[in-house]
C-alpha cells in the first residue's frame, strides 16, 4: 500500500509541475438539453479541442428541475458554459451574465434572443451559398428560388443571399411572411412563382408549423426543397446540409479556447458559421420530381468538389 500511494503522490507532483496540465486548466461546464447521441459526440469533439476541464450536466424535464441544475452549475464557479441545444442555452442566458456562454445545436436560434455581452455560439445554417449551389448542382434547371422569410428580421440576410445567388445564375424570390396565420395565403400567391424553395430560420419562420406547410407546398407543387435540418429530408425536402455534431464541438472547442486563452471578449464574436457540414439528399423524393440526368452522380460529384460527407435515405 506505501508503496502504492508513494507512486501515486510522485505521479500527482508530476502532473502538478508540468505547465498547462488539466489541474491548471479552467474549468467548463457543458449543459446538455437532453440525453442525445448528436450532442454526446458534439461534448467528445469540444472536449478533444479545449484546453479546459470538461464537466457534463444532463438537464432533466421540468422547470424546477431545470432551475436546481443551473444553480449547481452556477455554484461550480465555471470559467465558461457550453449550452448545448434550446433548453440549456436559454437557461445558461438566464442564469449568468458574467460567465462566457457558447450555444450550440440550437435551431432558429434567433427567436430564442440569444443576445448578451457574454454570450456567443454557432449557428446551424449559413449565408445559403452552399445551399444555393448544391440545388443548382443537382437541379440545373431551376432558376427562381423561392425564400419565405419574415423581412422585418431578415432582410439583410436574404439581400446578402440575393448576391450569392446571382453568383450561383440563380435569382432569388423572397416571400414575406409576418405572422404564421398568413402561411397558407403567402404561399397561394408564391404559386407558379418559383421553381425551388429554401427553407431557413427567423424568428416567423422559425415555427414548425410553418415549416410543415412549407414542405407540403413544395410537395404539392413538385419543387425541389432545401431544408434547414436533416429531419426535413424524408418529409419533402430533397436535400440539406447540416453541420457534422463531433465537428460542431471541435469548432466550439477552438471558440472556447479564443475565450479561455486569447481572453476574447464573447460578445465581440458574431455567431458563427458552421464548418464540417454534412449533405443529406432524399433519392425517392428525386425520383418523385422527375430529376433530370443523374441525380446521384451530380450529387456526389458536388460533395466530393466541397469536401463533404452524403447521407442518403430512399
């Protein structure tokens, strides 16, 4: 046991006298929504990146809950809070305003006002130049690309897009939306209008709801949709493209790391792009809309020129 327990000191000295080890690194908390396999393997890429101590908090159902976990994390003394999806980035935002927060796996972010001087993170879509290009790789035949929009919050975003996609010999037609109880209508007037559509995020659209009957127009008029997120391919998307979970906590790793280390201030850093982005593409929805030439070929000749993984489903 002496024996034992000698080695075990000598090991800890070690440790305590090599610079930068983990028991001189500050600590971060990492706030989970839920138990989820995307963001377990977004905390396995943060943690391979960040120069912290890793600590993991699972938030449970119910608002008493939510607020007993979050007061044990503020007790922790964290050196930053990794909120991972809605639940825990609204409750970090809530919690702390001197304590850096980086969100993360949070769609339509901008409806949740995930605003502060302390906080900052990483979006899940981007400028639509890849969106726009991966429709126009794989549907050569489109020319006006529909984008429903509430243009009271995004008007900027479509205006920048709108340059992306004369870039790409696309034009792009937004479709103003100011409150989901007009969706139907927006869209009986859009009719014949547009050859594809893209959905994105704003504080109106952001609203599943709304995405649903975006999906069944496009559906109904046979066009060609880019969803926002994976889980609208299968439901009448044809394709999207989302950020890789481990490669969005490897970016998040390197953010904290500008924080923790380059002592950045959180609120001079915009939201982020997403990098290591994934292309899912529905074949049977393809083949529905009568895909001309060889969809599959062009899809996969695309990823491969961008440097991106495909996941198809039939």
């Amino acid at each position: 046991m002496l024996r034992g327990s000698a080695l075990s000191l000598a090991c800890l000295a070690l440790v305590a006298a090599i610079p930068g080890e983990a028991a001189e690194r500050p600590k971060v908390i990492v706030v989970k929504s839920a138990a989820l396999g995307p963001y377990a393997q977004v905390v396995a890429g943060f943690s391979a990146e960040a120069r912290a101590t890793v600590e993991e908090v699972t938030l449970q159902d119910g608002a008493e809950a939510v607020e007993k976990a979050f007061k044990q994390v503020a007790q922790a003394k964290p050196a930053l809070v990794l909120a991972i999806g809605p639940a825990a980035a609204v409750g970090a935002r809530r919690q702390f305003s001197d304590v850096p927060v980086v969100f993360v796996m949070v769609p339509y972010f901008q409806k949740y006002e995930l605003d502060g001087q302390n906080v900052t993170g990483i979006a899940l879509t981007s400028d639509l130049s890849l969106e726009l290009a991966a429709l126009k790789a794989s549907q050569p035949q489109v020319k006006r690309v529909g984008v429903v929009a509430d243009l009271r919050y995004s008007k900027k975003y479509l205006d920048d897009a709108a340059t992306v996609a004369q870039g790409a010999g696309l034009s792009l037609a937004p479709i103003d939306l100011d409150s989901p109880q007009k969706v139907d209508r927006v869209l009986s007037g859009a009719k014949g209008k547009v050859d594809a559509l893209v959905i994105i995020s704003d504080k109106t659209v952001g609203n599943a709801a709304v995405v649903d009957r975006l999906l069944a127009f496009a559906q109904a008029e046979k066009l060609p949709a880019v969803g926002l997120v994976p889980s609208q391919v299968g439901r009448g998307a044809l394709l999207a493209l989302s950020p890789a979970p481990l490669a969005i906590g490897q970016q998040a790793g390197r953010l904290a790391n500008r924080i923790l280390v380059e002592k950045v201030d959180p609120g001079a850093l915009a939201v982020a792009n997403p990098e290591g982005v994934e292309l899912h593409v529905d074949l049977s929805q393809a083949e529905r809309l009568g895909a001309k030439g060889n969809f599959a070929a062009d899809v996969l000749r695309f990823a491969a020129q961008r440097g991106l993984a495909v996941k198809a489903v039939q």
